[in-house]
C-alpha cells in the first residue's frame, strides 16, 4: 500500500513538473521555429540605368592602297605600324616598260607633229597656186582652162583635209603619251591620306598582275591615334533607348580586354537604320566614337560596352532582390495572402506569354505599364506585410521607388536567414 501510494506521488510530481513547463518551453519552440527575414534598408541615392552591348574597335577609316599597273616590286618604302603622310612614297614597281612607253609616244608624237609641219607647208603652196590661178582667169579666160582652175581648188581641199589628219593624229598622240606618263607615275605607289600603315600585303620582289582586279597592297587607317570607332550591335528591344541615349547627349562606357581596369568614354555617332536578322534575333548597329591618342585602342579589339539610358538622382532605391523576394504563404498575414495566391508559378509563364501576344497594341501598352506596379515585403510582428510600389529606373544592384508607402532607413525583406 505504501508502495502504490509513492508511485502515485511520483507520477503527480512529474504531471505537476510537466504542467509547470509547457508554457515557457512551448513559448521558447514557437520562437525557435519562428521564421528569421533577411533584410536591408531602403536608402537613398543616384541611380544610373544602362544598356550594355558587345562592339569591335576599328578606325575611322581604312584606305586600301592598290596598283594600277603590273610589275615587279623593287622597292618597299613602309612596314607595318609606320606613320605616312599624304604623297609619300610606299612602294615601287619596275619602270622599264613604262619608260620604254613614254619614249615610243614621244616618238609618235614628233613625227605627227612633223606631219602637221609638212601638210602645212604644202597646203600654203596649193593655196598661192590657186590664188596665181583665180588671177590669170580675171586677167583673160583663155590663159587657163576651167580644168586647171578646178585641180587647183580640189588639191588645196584636200590639203586642208590631210591637215585636219594630222592634227588628230597629233592630238592622239598626245593622249597616248599621257597615258604612259600616268603609267610610269602609277609605278610609285604613293599614300592617298595621313595615317598608319596597319596591313601590309606585298614583299619585294613580288610581280603584280592588275589586268584583270586591282591588287591590295596596304591598308591606311586614318587617324587612328586620334580617334577610333567601336560598331556594337544593340538589340531591337532596347534600341529606342539608345536612341533617346544619343539624342540626350548622353556617354557611353566600355573595355577591352587587353586593359581590363581601364574605362574608355565615347559618344554615341550614329544610330544605323540598316538591321540585320539572325536566328530571328533583330539588331541594329550603333556607331560609338572614341579618343584614342594614347593608341590603345587597336582595329579588331572585343569592347564591352554600357550605354547609359538614363539617370536620376538622390532618390528613394530598393535593392533589386526585395522586389524578387516572394515569400511562402504562411509566412504573410491574412489579408496580403491574396497576392501570392496570383502569382505564377515558373511552368505557368509560358501561358501568360501567349495571354500576352493576344492582347491588342493599346492592352500590350497598358499591360508594360502595370509592369512597374510591384510589392515589397515589410516585417509586421510575426508575419510579413505587402507594400505596393511604383517603381522607375533601375540598374544591375537598385530600383527607383517612384510611388509607395516607404520611407528611407525602412527595412524591407529580401530573404529567409539560412540555418534559423
């Protein structure tokens, strides 16, 4: 009897000890598995939006030196990265058979000029014969015939024709020796332009052959240690931006990879009309001007480039990851459950995409604008409370709150604390 009745003091004691602990120990699990946000604050500051491209450097402009003529190659002037100035000698090509030319046309023109000299002198003989003629017939009919009187006509005609003859024999053979002579100058192969050499493609001794195309020898880049142009292809989705960008004024930022921790400015130059398609994909070109004095910047460099759209400045910005965050349904409170309930899942994307392309120009515009109408989550005691926004500009770290219940130094959530 003893025994049960301290039995039974033992079980009351330990129900008495369990009663006692439940409520700080079920108190000290809710607050262990309590849910811990991650948060930041929301601050206030300069925000820059960019649209960021790939380009190629390349000059100004190349001037691609040819040769006109055919022939050996006996001397090479330049090389490779040498400076030239407009008229300087960069190669020359034999001149034998251009010499030999020009004294053959020089030669044919002397005796055409000869030509000229002699039809002139028996030309001045018939034109006096007639003329003693026409006199003998006014002083008496029957000193010369009508025969001899036209004989002597027709021979000075036809004088005065052999004259005309060998003028334009003259006259041709003035041409052909310019001809040569413009050959023989064609044998120097001299710089159109001020720039560098930046392609070579001929070595002494090489025969040219330009009957048939024109032959490539060096190529000029014009300016290139002033200025350079970088060709970046911008998608059409973000084109209109550029576009605004240029009319703005506004810089463009880039790198290349030889000078990873160098950033090089330009100016947007041109907006190009002239799109190109590939794999469905529409892009436009855009032509970027660029200082290059310090000859940084070679033809053919990978630039990695940010236009920038748009700026404002001291104003209210979230962090990118609050306006990501959505958090599970228990973790919000009753009222703002609603929302999570809308939203889509990622295997229900591809129906609002084709919700979307049904939609006529006025809803698609209506609907990009509501775009910019998003929620960010604020702690609310245990649960987590939804503020609606307007949001504006962003960039790759920030977004623009142009509307919404925020004040900056306020906490809003980006994530769950891992581990807690």
């Amino acid at each position: 009897m003893k025994v049960l009745v301290r039995v039974l003091l033992i079980i009351g004691s330990l129900a008495a000890v369990g009663v006692a602990a439940y409520q700080p120990v079920s108190g000290y699990l809710a607050e262990r598995n309590r849910p811990q946000f991650r948060t930041t604050e929301i601050t206030r500051g300069d925000i820059i939006a960019e649209v960021d491209a790939t380009g190629k450097v390349e000059p100004v402009l190349s001037v691609i030196v040819g040769a006109v003529v055919s022939g050996p190659i006996v001397a090479l002037e330049v090389d490779f990265n040498d400076r030239v100035e407009e008229g300087d000698l960069m190669a020359k090509i034999d001149t034998r058979l251009y010499d030999a030319a020009v004294a053959r046309d020089r030669a044919s023109l002397k005796t055409t000029e000869a030509e000229i000299s002699r039809v002139t002198a028996v030309l001045e003989q018939a034109k006096r014969d007639e003329e003693r003629g026409l006199r003998l017939e006014q002083r008496n009919a029957d000193f010369i015939s009508q025969a001899e009187l036209d004989q002597l006509r027709y021979n000075r005609m036809a004088l005065e024709a052999q004259l005309l003859v060998a003028e334009a024999a003259k006259t041709q053979a003035e041409a052909s020796l310019n001809n040569s002579l413009t050959n023989l100058d064609y044998t120097e192969i001299k710089s159109p332009v001020d720039g560098i050499v930046v392609d070579r493609k001929i070595d002494e001794g090489q025969t040219l052959a330009s009957q048939f195309q024109t032959p490539e020898l060096f190529t000029v880049a014009v300016d290139l240690d002033k200025r350079v142009h970088v060709y970046a292809s911008v998608d059409e989705t973000e084109i209109g931006l550029v576009q605004k960008a240029k009319d703005e004024g506004r810089p463009v930022y880039f790198t290349v990879m030889p000078y990873p921790e160098d950033l090089f400015t330009g100016v947007i130059e041109q907006v190009r009309m002239s799109s190109t398609e590939t794999q469905g994909v529409i892009t436009y070109p855009v032509v970027i001007a660029s200082a290059n004095t310090e000859l940084k910047l070679l033809p053919g460099m990978t630039a990695n480039i940010s236009f920038e759209v748009d700026q404002v400045k001291s104003v209210l910005k979230v962090p990118n990851a609050a306006l990501r965050y959505y958090p599970q349904r228990d973790h919000v409170r009753e009222e703002d459950r609603k929302l999570l309930d809308g939203t889509l899942a990622e295997d229900e994307e591809d129906e609002r995409a084709d919700d979307e392309a049904q939609l006529t120009a006025r809803e698609k515009v209506e609907a990009q604008r509501n775009r910019r109408k998003r929620h960010v989550w604020v702690t609310d005691g245990s649960l987590l409370r939804a503020v609606e926004v307007v949001t504006g500009i962003d960039d790759n770290r920030f977004t623009e709150i142009k509307e919404g219940d925020l004040e900056e130094g306020q906490e809003v959530v980006v994530g769950l604390k891992v581990g807690e």
